[in-house]
C-alpha cells in the first residue's frame, strides 16, 4: 500500500447529486487516486492553525478542512462551490474573484479578504493562498489552499496609518501655529527686546501643550493641568494666590492648543499687570458645562481681584487678538472681557463639539 494518498474530500461526489457535483472527486470508493492527478501526502488537518480548502480553478471548492466550519460556523458541505463567498464580507467578493483571475494567469492566489468568525460574531482579516497541485497533461490541476488570521496585524497597520495622519496633522497645525505666534508678537512688540521675550514665553506655553498631547496622541489633554501648569510657570500655585474649580473634562488638542495660548497671555498679563502683580491679589479660574438652549457649551471664567484697577487697552496686542478672533474662529467661541474696579473679569464660551473630546462629564444642573 502507498504512503501516500489524496486529502479526501468530506462532501458528496457529483454522482449524489450534492454541492459538490461542482467540484471533482480525487479518488473512487476503492481509495484509488483519479488518473491526472498527482497523489498528495496525507496530513491531518487539525495539525495546521490554519484553514485548509482544495478548490478548482476559479474558486470552485471541493473540500474544506474541519477548521473552517469551526471558525465561520458555515458547513464543510455549504462551503463547496461558489458557498464560501457567503462568509466573505460583501465587499470582499470581487476582490477574491479578482484574485482567482490572477490566479489562473499564473500568478497564484493571493488575497487579504474579510472573513467571518462566528465565535466573535464579526469579519476578521485572513490571508489567503492557494497553488496548484501538479497534475498530469491534459487534466486541469486542483488547488490547495490556506486562509491565515491576519486580523491583529491588519489593525496594527491600520492604527499605524491613522497615527502617521494625525502626526502629519499636527506637524502642519503645528506649524502654521507657530507662524501665527511669530507674526503677531513682530507686529505687536515696539523693540527687539520685547519681542524676544514674549516669543520665549509664547512658545514655550506652546511646547507645553504639544509635550501633553504627544504622550498621548489620539487623547486629549486634561482642562485643570493646563491651567496649573500655566500658573506653575508663574511660580503661582493653587491655594495661595490661585483658585481653581471644574468638573473632569478632556480638551480636544486643538482646543488644548489654542486655550493654552489663551490662558498664557491671561497669566502673564495678571503677573505684570494685574493681580498676580500684588502680594494679596488673587486669581480664580472656573469652569462647567452648560446645556443651553439645547447645544452643550463649556463656559470658562477667569475672575482676578486685589491687583491694580485694570484699564481697557487703548490697543489690541497678541493677547486681545488671540482672544477676540483666533477664539472664535479656531473654536466658535465666544469671549467676554470686562474691566472692573476689581480687576479683570474674562468669560470664555466653547461648544462642547468644538472643546471637549466624547464621553466628557453630561452637562450639570443648577
């Protein structure tokens, strides 16, 4: 007897009238190999973690290994013929019957299709491969192939891809920031001197936001320890000159880059001008979340007292600029500015769209 014998095809022969009439039979009922058809070693296929299948040319199987039931939930006997299709996601279809027209060119079959796993209920990303098996002149060859789960590696590329857009993303907002900051401090400053200064301050309230953000970069950047690191750079810390109260909320990273710059020149107009300038003036900043009239907003609040009584500039520098026209054209926001008696009175309204990332804190009630 041979060592070797034929994968044996599970289905009915095209004598029982069944779905694989489509295909061929290999051997008869004695065991003995169809002439035209080189004999294959016998492998059991619970030793592959792959899924084996034996097709004609063109994608009409013949036989599926017992894995594919197991991973599809489809039977061995609807998988023959065209019946694999069925598991392939919809989309899929004409990419794997394009791969079988290359196939037949000579260029085997290959193909990363989405096939369904009935463990999980979703489609998962396979590897298909396929060669013809030699067969002898004048009879068409039969192929043998294998689907391989590729799911987790196709997703890892995919997040690749995504974070090299939002990198590239960043890089170009990034940029046309920084020229915006370069620009205006060269118009808004009288000497060279004042210039260099604000430009450090500036840039380096920048960095601080992208060295956030990089940590995390499809995340967001948490509201509270962008204002404290702010004051922290002012030497100005919580609970002696500086109050702060706010619900958890997670800023988008443009909004995050844009309200750092924000909460910069509020700060450093407080430490030179304003109340952080006294030993006794204080700073209170807060925040929440409104849902009015039917839009949720992030409603911001800077409020100073026991500085000097604040003057309106009779100019708009960097600082008035950001916050009466890059607020409201980077974030739809709207910016209230009032000099009191007491000291300077900031109100700054975002919509939550354009602010906060999903899943922030619902709106609260009064």
């Amino acid at each position: 007897m041979s060592d070797e014998a034929e994968v044996p095809s599970p289905g009915p022969g095209p004598d029982a009238g069944g779905p694989a009439g489509q295909g061929r039979r290999a051997a008869d009922e004695s065991g003995a190999v169809r002439p035209g058809v080189h004999a294959m070693p016998m492998v059991d296929p619970a030793l592959f973690p792959h899924l084996l299948w034996r097709s004609q040319a063109g994608g009409s199987w013949i036989w599926a290994s017992p894995q594919w039931q197991a991973f599809t939930g489809q039977p061995g006997e609807a998988s023959l013929g065209s019946g694999w299709l069925d598991v392939l996601h919809p989309e899929d279809h004409n990419v794997a019957l394009a791969a079988w027209r290359q196939a037949e060119a000579g260029l085997g079959f290959h193909a990363e299709l989405r096939l369904w796993e009935a463990a999980e209920r979703r489609y998962r990303w396979v590897l298909g491969r396929a060669q013809p098996c030699p067969a002898e002149e004048g009879h068409a060859p039969e192929w043998l192939g294998t689907f391989t789960d590729v799911d987790q590696l196709h997703r890892v590329a995919q997040k690749q891809g995504e974070l090299l857009a939002l990198l590239q993303h960043r890089v170009r907002n990034t940029l046309s920031i920084v020229r915006s900051i370069l620009r205006r401090t060269a118009q808004t400053s009288e000497s060279v001197e004042e210039m260099a200064m604000h430009l450090d301050g500036r840039i380096n309230a920048f960095s601080r936001v992208q060295t956030a953000l990089i940590r995390d970069p499809a995340g967001g950047l948490d509201l509270a320890q962008l204002i404290a690191d702010e004051f922290l750079v002012h030497a100005a810390r919580e609970d002696k000159q500086v109050a702060m109260e706010g619900p958890p909320v997670e800023l988008r990273p443009r909004a995050a880059e844009t309200l750092g710059l924000a909460f910069h020149e509020l700060a450093t107009n407080a430490v030179k001008y304003g109340a952080l300038s006294r030993p006794d003036g204080q700073v209170a900043v807060s925040w929440r979340i409104e849902d009015e009239p039917g839009q949720p907003r992030l409603i911001l609040t800077w409020r100073e007292r026991g500085g000097p009584r604040p003057d309106k500039p009779s100019r708009r520098g960097f600082g008035g600029d950001l916050l009466a026209r890059s607020l409201p054209y980077d974030l739809q926001a709207e910016v209230q500015q009032d000099f009191t008696a007491e000291g300077l009175h900031c109100t700054i309204t975002v919509p939550c769209a354009e602010a906060i990332l999903p899943g922030a804190p619902a709106p609260q009630e009064d």
